[in-house]
C-alpha cells in the first residue's frame, strides 16, 4: 500500500476561530498576515501555536503520510502559514473557489467531491473540523471498498491537538504495508 496522504486544512484545525469573547487558546501567537489577493492596508490577523509546528514536522517527516495542504488557504499554506510554523515545504490541493454561502452546500464538505477525484484511490488521513455526517460515511465506504480513510475533526476553538496526531499515528501504523520483493 502507498503511504497515506495526509490532507491538513487550516482554518479551525491550526488557526482557530476565537470564542464568542473574542478570544483565542493561551497557546497560540498572534501573527498578521497578507494573503494573495488582499490590499495592503487589509491583512488578517491569524493565531498559531508554534509547538504545533514541531509536531507536524515530526509527523510529515516520519515516513507515515504524504502531507498535502487542503484549504481554502491553497498556496498561501505554503508561502505563509507553513513558514510561521517552521514546516518544511509540502504541495497543496488546488481548491476552486465556490460561489457559495455554506459549507455543505450539498450536506456534506464542499471540498469533497475534489478531494475524492484527487485521491482516486490513494487511502487518506483528511484533517478538518467542518465534516458533517455524510463525509464521514463517504470514509466509512471509502474503506469498505478497500481504500482506508480516516477522517480527523477537531473542535475548531481549539485546533488540532496533540491527541488528534495519536490517533492519526496509530491508525496509519496499523495500516498493512507492501513489501518490496
């Protein structure tokens, strides 16, 4: 089996939404930012935690998974956010840019139908905290049909933590491996 590609959004996963005070978790930095397509005198402020960048460089350079940004972010993953956080560089799933006013215009994750066309039938570990129901029976089927997909929901106030790379860790881990003869 080829390695799992691991699908990383970063909305609600790295840069949580604050609470309804306006504030963040005490473990992320403030960072303000331009990304493309923004005036100068418009950045966006984000909120990282820099210990995550050390644990996702450990996990990206294991050997376990195949990272690929998947976010609405798309290259600015890789020239803004993936730099604040020291990680090495890694490709990113060029997302279109829907006109729509939901996530789930069609119930499930509107990032969905491109990322099963992508993948084909590579198995995935897709991190992102806006899953509905329906996209986790998309990977339950997925890996009936033999194709293993884990899929990895964090709180979005809170982002990814540690505990959701565990489960990731171990479900790859348990993965059969193909052996070259």
């Amino acid at each position: 089996m080829t390695l799992p590609y691991l699908l990383l959004d970063i909305d609600g996963v790295l840069i949580p939404f604050p609470a309804a005070d306006g504030s963040t978790p005490p473990t992320h930095v403030r960072h303000t930012v331009l990304p493309t397509g923004r005036h100068p005198d418009d950045p966006v402020p984000i909120w990282l935690d820099p210990s995550q960048g050390c644990l996702l460089t450990d996990l990206v350079t294991s050997g376990l998974v195949t990272p690929v940004w998947c976010t609405s972010w798309r290259k600015d993953a890789t020239t803004i956010i993936g730099p604040l956080l020291g990680l090495p560089d890694f490709p990113y799933l060029d997302l279109p840019r829907p006109q729509i006013t939901t996530s789930h215009p069609d119930g499930y994750l509107w990032k969905r139908d491109h990322v099963n066309d992508w993948l084909a039938n590579a198995p995935a570990v897709w991190i992102d905290d806006d899953f509905t129901s329906l996209d986790h029976e998309w990977a339950a089927e997925r890996t009936a049909k033999g194709t293993p997909t884990l899929l990895v929901q964090p709180d979005p106030y809170l982002g990814l933590q540690p505990e959701h790379l565990t489960k990731l860790t171990t479900w790859v881990s348990q993965l059969p491996v193909v052996r070259a003869v």
